[in-house]
C-alpha cells in the first residue's frame, strides 16, 4: 500500500513540476511564483509585487499564475521563478529529494522569509451525504467499503499528496475507493463549488485558509459540515513532517474549530538570486508586513518576529535573507 502511495505521489509531483517548468516566461528580473488568480497566495504575490517593484524598478516583477505547493519549489529550482511561495513541507520534500518528487530534488532553493501563514489540509462533507452514511466519522466512512465521490484540486496543490497521506492511513487508495463504486475527481478551484451544489460529490479536501474564496463559496452554497481528522491520522501525517492543529471557525457550517494538518507557508528563492536582491526583498516585506495581512485575511497571523526561524522556514535562510534580519536585530 506504502509502495502505491509514493507511487502516485511521484507521478502527480512530477507531472505538475515538468508541466510548469516547461513553461516559457517572459525575461523578468524577479518572477514570482504563485498560484491561480483569485487565490489567496496570488494575492500575497500581487501585492508583494506591488511593494517591490518600486524598488527593484519598472517592470522588474511579474507574478506567475499557476503552480502550487507541490510544484513551486521545481518552479524555482528549475529557474522559471527567482522566488516563489512553497508550502513549508514541500520545500523540505523538495530539498531532500523526497520520493513525492520522483527522483528529483531542489538542492538550490534557500527561505526569504518563513511562517506567512497556516495552511491546514482538511475534509468537507455534504451534510445529506452523512446523514445518508449515519455518521461523520472520517475515518468509518472511508473504511467503511461503500461508495465515496471525493473532490480535490488538480496536481500542483499540496492537498493532493496529503489527501493519499490520509488515505493511506486509513487503510484505503484511490484505487480502492473506485473499487468500491466511488470515484476521485480533480477540477480547479472554479469548478469546485458547482460541483458540490449539484451534488457530484460527496467529499471535499483542500487546503483550509482563512478566508479561502473557494471554501467560502462551498460553504455559504451548500449545506456541509468540517471533518476531524482521525487520530490514526494525525499520526501519520505527523510523521511525513506536517504538523497537526485546528483551524478555525472560519466558514458557514463550522462551529467549532477542526482538526487538520498544517503545511506551513514560506517564501523561497533560488540560491543564485543575488544577495542584494534578496535581502531588499525580505526588507519590504516585513516592513510593510501590515499591508501584506490586510490584502487578505489568510495572512493576518503572520508574525515577522518568528519568520526567520528553521520551524516557520523548514529550510535554511538564504545569505541576503539572513543578513536583513541580522541587522534589523531579529536574529
């Protein structure tokens, strides 16, 4: 079963890096990876943008719209990106050469600055799907041998390789859920809510950010309810280097916070990227870090006192991030 699941977590990080470094870019002097536009991590990106432009010149940044947690760190190792956000577990994946990335690794990637945000992994469920099952146990449910449709994101989104984590856990695949009558779907975010209302699915995993769009629609569309992840679970989720917590309430339909499993967020740049620019970058960042959590309500715990720490960045500092924080007295 392990052997299945590093399988496909190999093929699915492999297909989403190949994809988006084999994508031309226009020449910029600092490219950033994000995600899709309307995401809270295109968000980030634009407004990052917006801040070190004026000091870096005219035209001198764009923002990549596409990519995601799995494929971000090869986006930047693979020099398409100067700087991208990453999930903190991926970027460690990536940097060791982890199995999920097929033999590939991203030894030149370094942190500019660490712990923008949580981003819990979490499980949705239609409210009339679990009334139908007689429980909202996660775990029963997926061990439970009937007919399951689950949504997820396209590879690319870290949620993907943590929801074969979860599977995996519990004694189940993908394989095994069609097996059963069910099904594994991925759309993009703009399918997704559709998709739940029309009841095509029964459910959801994703990442859960404060004030996700997606989320958000889901929840005030349709009647669902949050899942905790089961015990066994966290465990082992806890070992492939995530860290388990609650979010929320966030979101219509959640009244009490859930358990899920944190990736972290930080932002990474290639190793070749001057130490200048680099360390110019980590400046405007954290001292306009109020303007950054206002842009959007996924970043507002963000706390530029602890971002430099191994916890929030996962991997090493690069030498321009560490000198800024060094005389700014933060380290």
């Amino acid at each position: 079963m392990l052997h299945t699941l590093q399988a496909r977590l190999r093929i699915s990080a492999l297909a989403a890096a190949v994809a988006i470094i084999g994508t031309t870019a226009t020449a910029q002097e600092v490219r950033i990876g994000a995600m899709s536009e309307g995401s809270s991590w295109y968000v980030f990106a634009a407004t990052l943008e917006q801040i070190i432009e004026p000091i870096l010149g005219n035209n001198s940044v764009e923002v990549i719209a596409r990519g995601g947690g799995i494929a971000n760190p090869m986006v930047v190792q693979g020099g398409k990106a100067e700087i991208a956000l990453s999930n903190v577990a991926s970027a460690i994946w990536a940097q060791q050469g982890n199995d999920v990335y097929q033999g590939m690794a991203a030894p030149d990637i370094q942190a500019l600055v660490g712990g923008l945000n949580d981003v819990y992994v979490g499980v949705m469920a239609r409210e009339a799907f679990l009334e139908d099952q007689g429980t909202d146990d996660l775990a029963a449910i997926l061990q439970s041998g009937k007919p399951v449709r689950v949504l997820m994101k396209p590879v690319g989104s870290s949620a993907v390789p943590v929801a074969d984590m979860i599977f995996e856990s519990l004694g189940t695949s993908v394989d095994q859920i069609r097996s059963d009558g069910g099904d594994v779907v991925q759309v993009d975010s703009a399918q997704i809510a559709d998709q739940i209302r029309n009841g095509n699915a029964d459910l959801y995993i994703d990442t859960m950010i404060k004030g996700h769009p997606t989320i958000s629609e889901v929840s005030l569309t349709s009647d669902v309810e949050f899942l905790d992840l089961p015990q066994v679970s966290q465990d082992f989720l806890s070992q492939q280097g995530l860290t388990i917590g609650t979010y929320g309430p966030w979101f219509e339909g959640q009244d009490k916070p859930t358990v899920g499993a944190n990736l972290g967020t930080v932002l990474i740049a290639n190793s070749s990227l001057d130490e200048e620019t680099a360390y110019q970058i980590t400046k405007a960042l954290i001292e306009n870090a109020d303007q950054l959590k206002a842009s959007n309500a996924a970043w507002a715990q963000f706390d530029p006192k602890t971002s430099m720490l191994i916890q929030k960045t996962g991997i090493p500092l690069h030498p321009g991030a560490e000198r800024y924080f060094r005389e700014a007295g933060l380290m």
